[in-house]
C-alpha cells in the first residue's frame, strides 16, 4: 500500500488473490490488481493507514469487485469460486492431457 506520511491516507493498494491446488504437482490460479483512492481524512469511517486492519483492506478489495447488484460479500465469493473453478479446470486437463513426443518413446 502507498499511503500519505502526514495524515495516513492510503492512496494506494495492489493487491493479488491465489487459489491453490492441495497436494502435488501443485496448481494455482491468481487474480490481481490495484485501487486507486482519493480519500478525505475529516471523512467519517476514515481509517488511517497505521490502525487498518487486513480484513479492512480485504473489504475495499472485495467492494471494487462487485458486478451489478452483487453485495462485497457476494463478490467475494464469487471471485473465490472463479478461482478454485480456474484450479479444477488445470487438475481435470492434466488428467486427460500429456506432454511429451511420440518418438521419445521409441
């Protein structure tokens, strides 16, 4: 996160979601990006950088990925989904592809 020294407003934050694959080989599928705000620190709700909380980031995460009239909650949920189906997806095509060349086999 970028913030502001003077006052703690964050102006920034990158942020990167993985969903991961239990076992081995291991497969993963990730989501990122990055928010942008312009924020006013005399606002109510206003949370300075040195007193946030992961799960308060989490939420500005979560708000900036709602789609029509989703709520964070079910955004988040979605986004979840979208990955783990991303992983189920990888485990499903390494069980019906292979890699190599006919003639190595030879």
């Amino acid at each position: 996160m970028r913030h502001i020294d003077s006052d703690g407003g964050v102006v920034l934050v990158y942020w990167s979601m993985v969903a991961k694959s239990d076992g081995e080989p291991s497969y993963t599928a990730t989501k990122s990006g990055k928010l942008r705000y312009t924020y006013d620190a005399s606002a109510t709700g206003f949370i300075p950088y040195a007193d946030l909380t992961e799960n308060d980031v989490l939420g500005w995460v979560y708000n900036s990925s709602v789609e029509g009239e989703e709520t964070s909650a079910e955004a988040k949920a979605r986004v979840e989904a979208e990955r783990t189906a991303k992983v189920q997806d990888q485990i499903n095509r390494a069980n019906i592809e292979a890699i190599g060349l006919p003639w190595e086999n030879i």
